[in-house]
C-alpha cells in the first residue's frame, strides 16, 4: 500500500525564494491527505502535478497564518473548477468561523460541503478513522494551542503468492487472505499460510508542527517509523527558540533520538537561513538518520 508525504512548504513565519509555508500531502492508498495548507499550497500542487481535486481530507495544525492562508484560496478554487463531492477539515474550533467569514463577505456559495471537525488541543485523542489510517493529535506546546498530527496505517490482510495463487481459483482468494483455511469441494485442504504471506507492518507518520521541546508530547509519537519535527532555529538561538515556543535543530534531533523514531524529517526553517546544511548538520551529530524537507521531495514512509 502507498504511503508517502510530498513537502509542498518548508518555511515558518514567512516565506522566503524556494521555500513557501507549511503544507504537506500525505498519500495514503491512493486517498490524499493535505497537513497544513500555508500560503501558495496550491501553486505548489500544481507546480509538482499533484491534483488538488483529489484531495478529500485536510488537517490544520492551528492557527498561525503560515498554517492555514492558503486554505481559502485552495477551497475557493476547487469551488470554481466544479467540486461537488464533501471535503473534510479537522482544525481549530475558530477555523470554521474564519472561512464562513471569508465566504460570506465574497458572497461565495460553495458547489461541495465542507465537514468540519473542531478540534481540541488539551489531550491527545482519535479524530479520523478509515480503511487504510488511524489520525491522532499529538499535543504540542506553542504560543496558540496547537496540535500536530499521527497517521497510524491499519494491518492488511495478507498478500497471495502468485505462483501458487494462480493454480486456484478465485473464489478462495479472500478467505485465504484473511488466513483463513479453505475446504475445497473434494475434500482437499488449502492453508492460508501456505498461500499467502505475512502482510507489510504498518507504518505510522508523526507530524509535529510549530512547538518547542516538551516530553509531554513524546508518549504519542514513540517509535513511530517517520517523525517530521520543526526545527525553526539553530541551538545557538535557543533563547529565542524558547521566546516564539519553537524547536532548534539539535532539540529536533534529541527528541527523535529518545522516542525511537525509525528516521527524522526536519523543516519550518526560519527565513533567516538562506542555506540548511548547517541545519541539517547539527540535528544529524544527535540523530544521524535525518533529511531535509525539501520541497517538491517525496518521502517514503
């Protein structure tokens, strides 16, 4: 099953050349999840030929500009290019009052619903359930209250073994996926484990947006396959990083290091640096395995 993020913005507070706001797309069998949507997310859409039509879920993680000012931009022109089937928001309890605003003075009167899910930033708790994920909040420690978010793939079923699956027929497909044993009509036994094999482990994707280090968050996202974490300044900057109540790259590194997570992407980088590597260095001296979240980049989770 796919599962997959592609960063579509890597900056904080304002953007800088090559990098927009905060917006990630999770792709999750084929179902697209937009994380955050900061100004320009759908000229980024664009520019990496990712269709915004197909995306049904958005998650904003609170209410800082650089999170959510391009959303009624995104929603506005999926109004204009014919949507009629619902998309879902989960988001701060204001964010609905701030689109109805917008639509209302522009005497806007969407084609499609919008669903929309208040969420709530005092504990952690399951906000969205389908097929494929699990999405939980993860409770972060910033000026505003805001959340980040944990996508937690399902099992699935077991996957057939084509040489022998072939010599069946495929009416005992699904309950041998399911391993379940099948009796066929003259008596013989065909096993599940012999036809099919252990499913992929599920991953999980931890997205934890702006915040500063705080342990209390860590039980949430421990051992979790993928961890993107903020890291707005460098620790040479880590009164200031306390100040704003952000992260700094060497911060990012340790709480990757202590939750046991698999590997780091790190982003939201303060316009003041023109360059990361240094960045990317100094996260890398505590937990080796970290990349860039770069732009346009597709990360396999």
């Amino acid at each position: 099953m796919k599962f997959e993020v592609t960063i579509l913005g890597s900056s904080s507070a304002t953007p800088v050349f090559n990098r927009n706001p905060s917006a990630q797309l999770l792709n999750c069998n084929e179902k697209y999840y937009l994380i955050d949507c900061g100004e320009g997310t759908q000229q980024q859409l664009t520019k990496y030929n990712l269709k915004a039509a197909r995306i049904d879920y958005i998650f904003i993680s609170h209410l800082h500009g650089d999170h959510y000012f391009g959303l009624i931009g995104l929603l506005s022109s999926l109004h204009l290019n014919g949507r009629i089937k619902p998309i879902q928001i989960f988001g701060p309890k204001a964010l609905l009052e701030i689109l109805e605003i917008q639509f209302k003075y522009s005497d806007t009167l969407l084609r499609y619903p919008i669903e929309f899910f208040p969420i709530e930033a005092d504990e952690s708790r399951q906000i969205f359930e389908n097929s494929d994920v699990i999405v939980k909040t993860i409770i972060l420690n910033h000026r505003i209250p805001t959340t980040g978010f944990i996508f937690i793939q399902k099992q699935r079923q077991r996957k057939l073994i084509k040489d022998k699956a072939d010599k069946i027929p495929m009416a005992y497909y699904t309950a041998l996926k399911k391993g379940m044993d099948v009796e066929l009509p003259d008596g013989e036994i065909l096993r599940s484990e012999d036809y099919t094999m252990p499913a992929d482990l599920p991953k999980s994707y931890a997205y934890c947006s702006d915040t500063m280090y705080d342990e209390r968050y860590f039980p949430i996202i421990k051992n979790c396959d993928t961890l993107y974490h903020e890291t707005t300044f460098m620790h040479d900057l880590l009164d200031r990083a306390n100040e704003t109540h952000h992260t700094t790259a060497l911060q990012a590194g340790e709480v990757a290091k202590i939750v046991g997570a698999k590997k780091l992407l790190i982003g939201h980088f303060s316009s003041r640096y023109k360059t990361l590597q240094m960045i990317l260095e100094e996260t890398q001296s505590v937990f080796e395995n970290t990349e860039l979240a770069i732009e346009g980049r597709t990360f396999q989770l």
